[in-house]
C-alpha cells in the first residue's frame, strides 16, 4: 500500500496489449496505484503511525508465509500481541479494502483483456456465444435448428440469500464509481485535465470507501436481503439481459444464409429465492413474500416507465415525412395525450398513451404514481402480454415504414425486457421443509377426521390418503376451525402464492421446493398444500406451481430415482403433469451432501443420480430439468459454471438447467455489468453446447465408472471418520474456527444452525464451508481424496495411476472435480491454518486433529499432481494461478490480525472494537477469497 503514483496513461491498443509478454502488468499497475491511493488515505486520515504499523504487519506476515519457522511465528505473534484493539481494527480495515480493491482491478483487467481480444479479431474464446454458434455450426446445425432449439430452452440462475453475502450496498456503490473511473481510464484517451479530474475523482471514491462504514449496525431482514438482491437488477441484469439477446441474435442472423433478422423466445430469466425460501427461516411469511413482490414490481415498472418516457423523446417520427400502420395510428389516437405540437407525431402519441397505461397500471397493483406523470387517464393494463402487444405495434410499424435501423435501438432492448422481466421482475420460489408440510398435513387431517392417524401410517397408506384427497374439490381445511400457527403460516403463504398469480401473472410464483425429500408422500403433502390454496385444480387435473423435490443427502440422492420412478407411475400425478407441458423438475443439493459426505463422494452421487434419474424419465416419457443448487464454494457444488454444465452426463441438461447463485458469488459475477454480461453469456453457451453436442461425447469407459465408486467408498469413509467418528472433532472445529462469531455477524435472516445445539449435523452447510474457509484450510473442498487415491493404488499398483490419468484427460466430470479441487488447495494455507489450531485449548485434540488434517492435505495434493502431470498447483490455469499471486499477500495478515482478536474475545475481552474487528475481518477475508461460501 506505498507504491509511487502512477500517472493515467493513452489507453494502450489491443495488439500491444496482448503481445506484451507480461499480460499482467496493467492489472499490477492498477493494484499498485489503488494501493497508494489507500495508503495515503489512511495517512491523511490516521498519520504516519498507523501507516507504518500496516506496512510492518504486511511485512511480517509474508516473512512468516514465507519461513513458516517458529522464529517468524513468534515474532508474528509477539508483534500482534503489542497492537492496541484501535489499531488491530484500523489494521484490519485497510487490508479488507485492499481486498475489495484488488478485486476491482481485477475485474477491470479480465474487461480490458476481453475487448482487446475483440478489437485485435481474436478468434471467439471458449465459452463465448460466438465461440458456441460457430462449433454447432460446424457440427452441421443451420440456423433454423438453433432457433427452434431456443423456443423451449430455460436457462436460469436462480438468486438466493445465504449469510456468505457480506457487503453492503454502500461499500458496493464507492465499489462500482472505482470501477467505472478506472474503465475511464481505459477506454478513453484523456486530456491532462480529464486525467488530473479522474484522479481526483479516484482518490474521492476511495476515501468516501474508506469513511464509510464496512458492518450492518442491526441484523439484516428478509426485505433488506430483497433489496440488495434488487441492486444487481440496477446495476446489470435489467439492461444487460436485453443486451446479450440482441447479440445473439444479431450473430444469428449474420450465420443466416438470408441474414434476416432474428428473434428469440426469451429461454434466459432470472430466478430468486429471496422472499419466497422458508426452510430454516421463520421470518419469511405470506406478508413478506407479498412485499417481495410489490418491491420487485416496483422496480420493474419504474424501468419500464423511464425507458418508455426516453423512448417517446426519442421517437420524434413525423406522419408528414414517414408513414405508420393502423394499428399504430388506432393506438396514437386512443392516446390521452392530444397536444397540438404532437399532432403529426403518432409514434410519441403512441408511446404517451403507453405511459399513461403502464402508470395507471403501477397504481392499481403499487398504490403509487409513477415520478413522471402521464399526460392524461388511460385504462391499466390487465397483464403484461398487453403492454408487450403494443410495443409491437411500434415495432411493427416502424419495420413496416421504411425505418427497421429505429427498431433496434432502446425499442427493441424494452420490448426483451418486458418479456424477460414481467411485471413481477423475477419469478419467486416457495421453499420448505418436508418435515413441516408433514406436520400441517397431519393436523388438517386430524381436524377433518379425528380418526385418521396420518403419522402412524406407512408410505402406502400415506399415499392412498393424499391421492383421494387431491382428486376430490373438496376443502380439507375450514375456516371454522383453529389451526396451530405453523399451520396458518403455510396456508396463508400457499393462498399469498395465488394472489401474487391473480395479480402480477403466472410466472411470479412458479415453483414449489420441498427440502429433504426422501419420499412420494412428501411431495403429494405439498400437492395436498395447493389444492387448499386454489393452485392444484382436481377437476381439471390442473398445476399453477411446479412441485419440485430436493435430493440432498447422500441417502436421499441414492433414493432419488426410485422415489421419482414411483411418482410418475402414479396416474393422478401424471394427469397433473399433461398441465405442466409434461416437464418435472427435480433439484440436487450440493451443499448438504458434500456436509454429509464429503467432496468426493458428494460429486460422484450427485453424477450417478443424474444417470438414474436420466433412465427414469426417459422410460416415462416424462422431461427431466435439473435444478444444480450449487453454493459459492468448491466446498458446496460452485466452481466455474461452465466447465460445471459441461460436465454433466449426456442427457442430462436436455436445453433446461436452474441452479443457484448463492453468497458473495452473486456480488462477483453480477455487481459489474459487463463481468454480469459475460456470465450470463457463459451459462447460455454451456447448455448449448451441454444439450446438442453431448450426443456426440463418448460415453465413460466402465472401468472409469469402477474407479469412481472405490475412489468415493475410501473418501467417503475418510471423511466421515474424521468429520463424524473422531472423537473431540466438533470441538476442535468450533475453538479452531470462526464458526462461534459468525453466528454474531449481521449478515442473514437465516440462523446459523437448525437447531440450538453445536451438533455439525444440525448447523447449516454454509457457515460449516465458510467457516474452513475463513481459517484457510477449506476442508470440505478437498478432504478424503488423498487418502482415497493411495488405497486405490495400493489395491491396483500396476494400472491404477495411468487410469486416473486417462479419467483426466477423457472424462470431463473427473476433470472438473479435480479442477475445482485444485482451485480450493491453491487457497488453502497450512502455515495460517496451524494459528488458527492454535486456538484450540486442548493440546492433545489441537496436536492429534491437526496434524491428521495436514497428512491429508499433503497427501491430496501428491495425488492430484501425480494425475494431471503438474508440477505445481494450478499450473494449467495461470489467470487464477497470477490472481491468488496478486492479492494473497495482502490477504494473510487479515487472518493472523483476526486469530489474535479471536484469542482476545475468547478471554474475555468484551471491547466493543475487539468484536467489530473479528467481524471486519470475516469481510475482508471473504473479499479475498471471493468464493469462499
């Protein structure tokens, strides 16, 4: 953070760029000069002393990284132990700044690298649209086909609110004003003036960072984890989804032997958990999925009504000079607005009465009037599809009358986002517990008919109650009667889901998730739940809602199949589906299985899951979509989303594919708009290429199949020793981890553990994974495999490592598994790791645990360099490889500062500044990590 100034340099051109032998000079330029813009802030703000005391902590830190001796160690320690807990939290705010700073850059750098790319012609990159189009078209696919193939793909990510997610809206404003200066800085030649004005504005932006505060005062409430999920629609999605489809197609038309343009069916849409996911949180109920869906509406009609009002200014067409259709003229004149200056301007009278429409709509369903007022009264519009047919007209007319270039402005962007968007933003999913609908259902039958023990019967018997009762139009609960709250809840969110239907359309609350399925009957409780609502009709044989089970455990992925084979056998199941355009959705966690069992083994059943479940539905007929409820971390189903998608079994994406977005995860991939853009454009391409190139992919050789099961039967039983079987183990992992202060952090409406015990099978995947990350050993991401591979060795000593080597290079899943396995070691940190040990007061437990974790961290990365031939860690992947380079010596003094503050507040020490540290710090660390939950 004492780096010279750097002036503001003529942006370089592309070639230069990418012929420079050090392609990351200008990124280390960029973090350089960020860095003395931070130190000099904190000099002006704090005087040389702390300024000093932080370079004297990055410097003893890399000494220590470096040594890993007990000389460095001491010196560390002793060295710490003399801060004052004014300037531990000073030490630790500059470091977390640094963190988020370095990622700017860094993310302004991957923009930089990509344009130049683009300028200089480089051939499309892979997991880029371009790239994708040009491979199938090559493959013999003709234009035709791919748009056909769009009509009924669905490519969703889904938003979810999880406690990883630490940022503040505020910090992520100065966030993106930085980012926007340096993006400034690179595309635009600036005058001395212009350059002396950015910089300025640079050090403005960082010091407003620095003086703003980094920590939520209160805990956070289901409507504010809405409202930061709406940020990214701000920053990114509401515009840069109606980007990416007019690049496709546009790349279409250009592959179109007539290039005529083209038009998709809207097959990307976002989804959201927030507001609508119950498993686990009591404070989402009807009322607050009823204000999710007024926030999200706002937000949309606000875009849509500032867009039309900028698109009415625009379209200044006059009838004197260009003609307009009928249908444009009937639509001018049923316009309130009937000025005189207007009166040869159909287009603008047009778009006006459009307003005026869309405001009283945003009356009727908000309450509100919009900022602008409409020229006049004009009847709402009673669904979204009527807004959508008159931005047709304009579009038709324009097309019609010479004027096609004016389509494919603000118009054509508009007219995607309303059918993207809707009036309700993003459909929400209703999440909860099997455990919970079996307890309501239970009691609405016990209230109908004492006599009917629904907890005592057995699968059969439950099944018989729940089919008779969902083909008869019979209520079975009844307002006369009083129900236990839990209950009243789950009705009144059920009945909430088909208000939200009635009012804001269909798609706003599509989908019902029931956690922890293991069984037919709890999907048909749930069914047993909408019929009482109004969204299962029995006599038309008829869903509103998709009822989706989540397969979690590794028991429940084993039985997903058979449980799934069951159900669609069932006639009155079936008959439901013929509404649902015979598609069933079937979701896998990721999360609870790798907590249940592992890295390895929770890969390998998620796969062989998919494979049952692919048979399944291809006997019945039936279309499978998979929803990948995947979590930031390696530890938790994340990694890059391409090479994930990619890596599926053949028939298993089939053009349809969900999968969360979940933590800190979002804020990386969707804060920037173009990084945003991009992945996006990655999911699109990978179900592309996932849906018509797998046919052509040889399926896994046998033997590969064998091996995985040996390999995912020792680490399973690695894993669960260690994690399950050891005794003393949740001891050493709730002294060796943050996992105590995170349950203090105000970072989620969610609690921290399901039930009130320190039991690791009640706490929740998420602190569990983010917890091993905070203290750098980030055990769920790779524990087990080591010691995997050495049994499968010892038991096939002759053949055994060239079929693992074979496994690498031919099998895309094992390669990804291994891949993101890679990623989780390059982050972990054995000598930061054994400060964090030391925190365990028992020396024997500290002494016995650790050193097993150490002997399987070395042992796992022995065999995962003896499988891919590498002589170092990421070694194939020299961007991450040169990211964790970059930023992690910045990084490991927020973990030494926070393990001693950890050893304060463990004694004792209650100073408000002491507990505020340990809390900056989590940030920090989880800036650096950027997906470490």
């Amino acid at each position: 953070m004492n780096a010279q100034a750097i002036p503001a340099s003529t942006p370089p051109n592309a070639s230069a760029l990418l012929n420079n032998d050090d392609k990351d000079q200008q990124l280390r330029d960029d973090i350089r000069h960020l860095g003395r813009i931070l130190g000099d802030t904190v000099r002006s703000q704090h005087g040389d002393e702390i300024f000093n005391i932080i370079e004297i902590v990055r410097q003893s830190s890399i000494r220590f990284g470096r040594d890993e001796d007990e000389v460095s160690k001491q010196a560390l320690e002793a060295m710490l132990d003399g801060l004052s807990n004014d300037e531990m939290t000073k030490v630790i705010r500059a470091f977390s700044y640094f963190s988020h700073l370095s990622n700017i850059a860094e993310d302004q750098h991957h923009i930089r690298r990509t344009r130049a790319h683009l300028v200089a012609g480089s051939p499309p990159k892979q997991g880029s649209l371009a790239y994708t189009i040009s491979t199938l078209m090559e493959r013999g696919y003709s234009t035709a086909q791919l748009v056909e193939f769009f009509q009924t793909a669905i490519v969703s990510p889904v938003l979810t609110a999880h406690p990883t997610e630490v940022q503040r809206k505020s910090i992520l404003n100065c966030q993106m004003v930085i980012g926007r200066l340096l993006n400034e800085r690179d595309r635009m030649q600036l005058t001395p003036e212009e350059t002396a004005a950015n910089e300025e504005a640079l050090n403005r932006a960082v010091l407003t960072l620095w003086q703003t505060r980094m920590l939520r005062n209160s805990k956070l409430s289901v409507l504010d984890e809405v409202e930061n999920g709406l940020t990214f629609y701000d920053y990114t999605l509401l515009r840069e989804l109606p980007n990416l489809y007019a690049g496709l197609e546009d790349l279409l038309s250009q592959q179109s032997p007539s290039k005529e343009p083209t038009e998709l069916a809207s097959f990307l849409k976002m989804g959201s958990w927030i507001g609508g996911d119950r498993d686990g949180n009591p404070f989402v109920t009807a009322t607050v999925l009823e204000q999710t869906l007024t926030m999200q509406c706002t937000r949309a009609l606000r875009f849509y009504l500032d867009e039309l009002h900028a698109l009415g200014s625009q379209l200044s067409v006059a009838q004197l000079l260009v003609g307009a259709s009928d249908q444009l003229l009937a639509l001018a004149d049923s316009s309130p607005d009937q000025s005189v200056h207007r009166s040869d301007e159909p287009y603008r009278r047009a778009i006006s009465g459009m307003y005026a429409r869309l405001s009283a709509t945003y009356h009727e369903l908000l309450g509100g009037e919009p900022v602008i007022h409409p020229s006049g009264q004009a009847r709402a519009y009673q669904n979204v599809e009527q807004l959508s047919a008159d931005l047709a007209i304009v579009h038709n007319s324009l097309l019609l009358n010479g004027s096609a270039a004016l389509t494919r402005g603000r118009l054509r962007h508009l007219r995607r986002a309303v059918d993207v968007f809707g009036f309700s933003l993003a459909p929400i999913d209703l999440r909860q517990n099997s455990d919970v609908h079996e307890r309501v259902v239970a009691e609405l039958f016990a209230a109908a008919n004492p006599a009917c023990r629904y907890l005592e019967q057995d699968e059969a018997g439950r099944i018989a109650l729940l089919l008779a009762e969902i083909s008869t139009p019979r209520p079975l609960s009844s307002p006369y009667l009083v129900y236990s709250e839990e209950t009243q809840s789950e009705l009144a969110i059920y009945r909430a889901a088909r208000t939200a239907q009635d009012r804001y359309g269909k798609a706003a609350v599509p989908n019902c998730i029931i956690s922890k399925t293991d069984s037919v009957s709890d999907l048909l409780e749930l069914a047993v739940l909408l019929k009482e609502a109004g969204l299962l009709h029995p006599q038309e044989a008829r869903l509103d809602v998709n009822i989706i089970p989540l397969f979690e455990t590794i028991a429940d992925l084993r039985n997903s199949a058979p449980v799934m084979k069951h159900l669609l056998s069932l006639p009155e199941y079936a008959r439901l589906l013929d509404s649902r355009d015979l598609a069933q959705e079937v979701m896998l966690g990721y999360s609870d299985s790798n907590k249940d069992g592992g890295f390895l083994t929770s890969g390998w059943e998620l796969y062989k899951a998919e494979l049952a479940l692919i048979d399944v539905f291809a006997e019945k007929k039936i279309r499978l979509r998979l929803f990948h409820g995947r979590g930031g971390s390696v530890g938790r189903g994340g990694g890059p989303s391409y090479q994930a998608i990619l890596a599926q079994p053949a028939g298993a994406v089939q053009g349809q594919i969900r999968l969360t977005e979940q933590g800190e995860v979002i804020t990386a991939k969707y804060a920037n708009p173009e990084v945003g853009r991009r992945n996006l454009e990655v999911l699109a391409a990978a179900t592309l290429e996932a849906s018509l190139l797998a046919e052509t992919e040889p399926a896994p050789r046998p033997e590969f199949l064998t091996c995985m099961n040996a390999l995912s039967d020792h680490a399973f039983a690695a894993y669960r020793n260690l994690v399950y079987e050891t005794e003393g183990f949740e001891q050493y992992f709730w002294e060796s981890t943050v996992i105590s202060e995170i349950a203090g952090l105000n970072i989620g409406s969610r609690p921290a553990s399901r039930k009130k015990t320190t039991a690791i099978d009640d706490l929740r995947a998420i602190p569990w994974v983010f917890s091993w990350s905070q203290c750098r050993l980030m055990l769920p991401g790779w524990y087990g495999f080591g010691s995997a591979v050495r049994a499968y060795l010892e038991a096939h000593p002759d053949t055994g490592l060239a079929l693992l080597q074979e496994m690498y290079r031919d099998w895309p899943f094992f390669t990804t598994l291994l891949s993101n396995m890679e990623m989780v070691l390059a982050k972990s940190d054995l000598s930061i790791a054994s400060r964090y040990a030391g925190l365990v007061k028992e020396e024997q437990l500290r002494e016995t645990i650790f050193t097993r974790i150490c002997k399987g961290h070395v042992a796992t990365i022995a065999a995962l360099k003896s499988i891919s031939g590498q002589s170092e860690l990421l070694a194939a992947n020299p961007l991450l490889k040169r990211s964790i380079r970059n930023r992690f010596p910045y990084m490991a003094p927020l973990n030494h500062v926070q393990v001693e503050l950890l050893k304060r507040f463990r004694n004792g020490d209650q100073d408000e500044r002491v507990r505020r540290g340990i809390h900056l710090s989590i940030n920090g660390i989880a800036a650096g990590l950027r997906n470490s939950g």
